[in-house]
C-alpha cells in the first residue's frame, strides 16, 4: 500500500516537472522569436530582402505604441482609422503637414504575448492640381513570403462625392469573385477605402466604382501586385 503512494506521489512529481518544463521551453521559444531581432525579426528582414542587417521590432503595449516606436514620434502624422483584423490591427494615417493633395499610410501590427509588435506597411502622396475628374485612388498591399499577414489588399482614399460604392474584382479558373471595399469616413468629406482581396490573388483584379444610383461609372484593371494608381470618372485611368 505504502509501495503504491510512493509511486503514485512519484508519477505526480514528474509529471509536474515535465509539465513546467514544457512551460518553461514554450516562454523560452515565444521570447526567442519575438524579441527584437529574434526569429519573427529575422524572417521579416529575409521576406523584405535584407541580406545584411536584421529588423529589431520592438514590442508595446498598444497598437499606436509600436507604430510610433518602429516609425518614430510625428506630431505631423495622425491615425485617422484602425481597423481590427485577424491577429492584429490595421492603423491607416495621414500627414497633415503634406502638400499633396491625397496622402495615405497603411501600418500592419501584429499581437503576440508580450503586446503589439509592427510588421509591415506602406503608403502613398499625390501632387494632382485638380483632383475632380479622379474617382478614387488606389495602393496595393501584396501579401509577403513565408509571413503571416491579412494581404493582399488594395486601398486608398474616395476623390468624388459621387463614388458610393468600390468593388475590387478577381477571376481564377473561369470564376468570378467580387470583394466589397469597406468605406470609412475620417472627415466631413473625406473616405478612405479598402478591400481584401483573396490570399491565393496578387494580380490581376478590377476595381469598380459606382455611384449612388448603382450605375457602374468608372473602372480600371490591374496586372501587378504592386501597384499605384488612380480611377477616373467615364474616362480612361491615369497612372501614377
């Protein structure tokens, strides 16, 4: 009876070290990969092409935290959008000390168990004089190699008060599908816009815009996956 406990009370002490050691080694590798310049680090830095130095991505403890520490402190810069999105946060902002007519910046952040963490993100500023004839402008977010992120996307901001609705359209194998953007106003007149586009598609898709009736008024196909660019109304699209 005795021989019994003390095998049983043995079986319970192991099973408790192994139990924290399992612990322990699991904390161990999340604190490995992602430290800054740990394995998330280095895979981003290979993804983007660094042969020669590391990333070291700090982590904070707020979406707008790790934006400001891997970009740097900008009274010029605002967030005028986050959008969640699975694992992390999209933040879209804006410089407000810019002379272009349209600016826009996507910033991709990332949660993990020690807070947020950046990861990807790009942007975009126009120099039009008149912006009127111009629908809608546009950015492409490809998806990256080997790194987990809701890409590919396409973006941009509304330029006609007419626009009330953006479709971003792909085809695969003779099927059509037809990914609704989601309008987002940050200002009396202003919308930025987005869509998802799907994970196996970098290119090429059609945007198109309508207006409040319905009526398709204006298109435009893109062939690469990464792109920038602009829609106008009835007329053929300029390039950017």
């Amino acid at each position: 009876m005795h021989k019994k406990k003390r095998n049983m009370l043995k079986i319970m002490t192991m099973s408790v070290i192994f139990l924290t050691l399992a612990v322990l080694t699991f904390f161990a590798y999340i604190y490995v990969k992602e430290s800054p310049g740990g394995l998330a680090d280095r895979m981003m830095s290979k993804a983007l092409g660094m042969q020669d130095s590391i990333l070291r991505i700090p982590n904070a403890s707020t979406p707008e935290e790790a934006l400001e520490q891997f970009r740097g402190p900008s009274e010029a810069t605002q967030i005028v959008h986050q959008e969640p999105v699975d694992g992390g946060m999209i933040l879209f902002t804006q410089r407000t000390n810019s002379e272009t007519s349209s600016n826009l910046q996507l910033e991709y952040v990332r949660k993990n168990w020690f807070g947020w963490k950046w990861v990807w993100g790009g942007g975009y500023g126009t120099d039009e004089i008149d912006p009127s004839e111009f629908a809608l402008y546009y950015m492409n977010m490809p998806k990256l190699e080997e790194i987990k992120t809701p890409f590919p996307m396409v973006f941009g901001t509304i330029e006609h008060p007419a626009i009330q609705r953006v479709i971003a359209e792909t085809e695969q194998n003779g099927s059509i599908n037809a990914a609704e953007a989601k309008l987002i106003k940050v200002d009396i007149e202003e919308y930025i816009w987005f869509a998802m586009l799907p994970v196996s598609e970098d290119a090429p898709y059609t945007i198109k815009v309508y207006d409040e009736e319905g009526k398709q008024v204006g298109r435009k196909r893109v062939e690469m996956a990464s792109d920038t660019g602009s829609l106008t109304l009835g007329k053929r699209p300029a390039s950017m």
